[in-house]
C-alpha cells in the first residue's frame, strides 16, 4: 500500500488512528501499540505478505542479539564479537538479496562458467530497516539505550510511516516517545491540524509537483540521442525536481503520518537545492542517510587511518560515498552517483581547509547545483552507457538550443498548462520561501490554514486521480 494513495489517506490512516484512541479507553496500557504494530503489519504485508517473513525473522535476529549483548559483560571481548557478528549477519542479509548476482557477473570467471545466485525480489523496504537495525545494535553495544523487550522493537523496526522508504530511524529516538502512544490523552486537535496541514503539503509535492516532473524527465531520458544541450539540461532539472519532491513529499508524509499518533520522527530534506556548497548539501538532502553515513562509515575508515591527512579524508570520503552510492541499488549508476558525490566533497574538504578564496553566493551555488545534477543523471540512467550519452549531449554544440523535443512532449491542449503551471510553481517552491517543515512548525490552527489544508487535499486528489500518478522513486530501494 503506497501512502498516497486513496486507500492509505481514506481508509487505512483514519481507522487506524480511530483504533487508537478507541484502544486508549482499554484497561490494558500498550493496547494502543497492539494496534499500531498490527496497523505496521498490515501495512507491510498488504502487497507481499510472503516478505512479512524477512522483516520479522530480521526483527527477531536483532533482538536476540541484543540482548545478548546487553547480558554479556561491558569489556568482554565476546561481547565484541556478537556485536561484530551481528554487523556482519545485516550487511549479509542486505547483500543477499540486493547484491550477491551485482558481484557475481562484475567477476569474469563467475560470468564465463555461467554461475549465478538465484534472482531473489528483495524485500520492500530492506534497506531501511536493515539500516534502522544496524543503528540499534551499534547503540546498544554503546550503551546508548537498553536492550528493548520483543514487542517494543518489532513495533519500532515495523512502525508503518517510515518502514518501507524511511526516514532512517534511531532507536534512541523513537523507543522514549512510546508512552505517548499509550498515554491516556489523545494528541490535540492542533497538533492532529498541523499533522493534516503537513501530509497535504506532502501529497502535493509528490502527486502535484513531482509526477508533473516525471512527465518531463521521462521524455527526455528516454530522448538522449535526439535532444539539444539545452534540451538536456531541462531534463536533468526536471528529474531534480521530480525526486526531490518525490521523496520529499513523501517524508513530509511519513512525518505526518506518525504526528497523529504523537511519534516526532526525525525529518529528511530542508530545502537541498538551495545549498551553496556540497558539504551543505548533504546536510540538507536525505538528511538520515547523510548522518549514517557520516558516523557509521565514514568515521570508522578514517579512524583505521594511520594519520588524518587531506589524502586521507578524501579516500574516506570517496569510500563513504562509493558505498553510500551502492546501497540505493545494485548498479553501476548508482555507484558512479556515489562517487561523484564523493569527488566533490573532496574537493570542497580542501578547498575549506587551504582556505582558499571565497567563492560568491551565485556562483557557489550554481556549481554546487550543477554537480547534483551531474550526480542525479547518474542515479537516473539505466546503464553507464546511457548516462555517459546523456551527460555528452550537455556540451554538444549540434544544435545547442534546439527545442523541438520539448515541442513534441506535451503536444496541445488543456493539460500543457497545468503541468506547466506544477512544475513553475515547483520551481519556485524549491528555491525560494520557507521549506514544508518550517511552515509546519510555524503553523497556527485558523480559518486560513484550514481553507489551505483542504485547498492542497482536494487538488492533490484531482492529479491522484488522473493518468500520471507514479510510484515513489525510493520504494525501488
């Protein structure tokens, strides 16, 4: 079941909120969480029941791990070797399904004798949970948390906002707001109003601005050898937009999805694309992932270095990124996204620590922005190939600012001008004005911002309801 969709918004969200609060009255007092757990399997399970297997046979793996951590004594060496063990078992679930046949056909002698893993469809949403439970074993072999019961961390791995596309969670962060699940008290009306004001904004983006991207970007991507280098750069904008927004809009989602059960689950995006440097665009842009990254690999290569050096930062990051760039999916694109990634952070790291000239405000940003989406030609493309002929059309001075795709793609009629009014107005949302979270935390319950509310509900509705509505980009991952 996607989360924006008729029977998420419609069906599925307000019942299980209804349950909730009916389940608040019951003498029993995770009542509550009963229902939000069977809610998340639910959830899960709706479209591949079969994979509810891999989500709680991985739940259940990570628990008994720690809490035999947590029995083991503080400077036991065994100790060290369960939690290793445990780091060990996840990355080889995740790869098992992900990218066990990835590396087998990049090996020459696999590929000539013919061997190959069986094709296994990976589970929706592996990895995030399998990060989510990394995180949860490297903070209870901390002691950064205890060692939670079964019931808590099924509850907290499964939660139905963030299991299949994130935002990657910590435990140490969502296992304390459980009492509020279970408390007594409902959350109030205005925080309920905000949470509604917050998933319309989020529907918009995706089911408003980014499917109208998508329109665009996959014309164009599927036009490579016919398209100007204008017409090139138009296309890698549109498919910024389009996942910016896709993804975005369905954290915004996520986030509200989890408000009207009183849960603050951590935020994902805060206006990337305005960012003037690389480093503040990972800052910026899927916020979870930039923050693992950073502590759980990156930090742990440069600290096997034998000396910190610029050199030495720079193969880390670069390692960090390559890695970062694998976990969306097994390809080469996807590694080559990482990588350049990783180049530019390098670079960024040493110009900042020779401190060398100031770069201006435009100009800073426009290559910062230029290399996203160099980066995210990478991520789109199927193949090296085609993203190494997409990025030679950029320069091509055949016919440099010719339009004729961009003529052809929509034709005429009605429709052009409501796709192109979503996508100048996603334009103008992405770089200008407050960002979604920023409006939901200055948000006040009033006549205006319930007109808005059902303003953004009902326009979302009419494009949910029409030909372009599209699946979100990361529940391939």
């Amino acid at each position: 079941m996607s989360i924006n969709s008729f029977r998420y918004i419609l069906l599925f969200l307000p019942l299980t909120l209804v349950l909730v609060n009916l389940a608040r009255r019951l003498p029993f007092q995770k009542a509550p969480q009963v229902i939000i757990l069977a809610a998340s399997v639910f959830f899960y399970g709706l479209s591949k029941p079969s994979h509810l297997g891999y989500l709680f046979g991985s739940i259940l793996a990570n628990w008994l791990l720690a809490r035999w951590i947590a029995s083991t004594d503080e400077d036991s060496t065994v100790r060290k070797r369960i939690f290793v063990s445990g780091i060990i078992l996840n990355i080889a679930f995740l790869c098992t399904f992900k990218y066990v046949n990835f590396f087998i056909s990049n090996i020459p002698w696999f590929t000539h004798h013919g061997i190959q893993f069986p094709d296994l469809a990976f589970p929706l949403g592996i990895s995030f949970f399998t990060l989510t439970q990394i995180m949860y074993l490297i903070e209870c072999y901390e002691e950064t948390i205890p060692a939670s019961s079964l019931f808590d961390h099924a509850t907290f791995v499964s939660f139905f906002p963030y299991v299949i596309s994130g935002p990657i969670s910590r435990a140490n962060r969502i296992l304390p707001q459980f009492p509020k699940i279970n408390a007594k008290t409902a959350p109030s009306a205005e925080e309920i109003s905000r949470a509604i004001f917050l998933f319309s904004m989020g529907l918009i983006k995706k089911v408003v601005l980014a499917d109208s991207f998508s329109k665009a970007a996959d014309f164009g991507f599927d036009s490579v050898r016919n398209m100007s280098a204008l017409e090139g750069w138009v296309f890698a904008f549109c498919y910024a937009m389009q996942i910016y927004f896709d993804f975005s809009g369905y954290s915004d989602m996520a986030i509200a999805s989890a408000l009207f059960f009183g849960i603050d689950i951590p935020r994902n995006f805060d206006a990337p694309f305005r960012s003037k440097s690389i480093i503040e665009f990972w800052t910026r842009w899927h916020i979870s992932l930039s923050q693992f990254i950073t502590a759980y690999i990156y930090t742990p290569i440069i600290l096997r270095m034998p000396k910190v050096t610029l050199f030495t930062s720079a193969v880390a990051t670069l390692v960090a990124m390559s890695i970062a760039g694998l976990w969306h999916g097994p390809s080469w694109p996807f590694v080559f996204y990482g990588i350049v990634h990783g180049i530019a952070l390098a670079c960024n790291q040493y110009w900042r620590k020779k401190k060398m000239p100031k770069i201006p405000a435009f100009p800073s940003w426009l290559l910062t922005f230029v290399v996203v989406l160099i980066g995210l030609i990478f991520f789109r493309s199927a193949t090296l190939h085609g993203a190494l002929g997409f990025m030679s059309q950029l320069v091509s001075w055949h016919h440099p600012f010719g339009i004729e795709n961009l003529r052809e793609m929509d034709g005429a009629g009605i429709m052009v001008v409501v796709f192109a009014a979503a996508q100048i107005a996603g334009a103008i949302i992405a770089f200008v004005g407050k960002s979604s979270e920023q409006l939901a935390r200055d948000y006040n319950a009033s006549h205006f911002s319930y007109i808005a509310t059902v303003s953004f509900t009902l326009i979302a509705f009419l494009f949910l309801n029409s030909s372009i509505s599209k699946p979100f980009v990361y529940f391939a991952f």
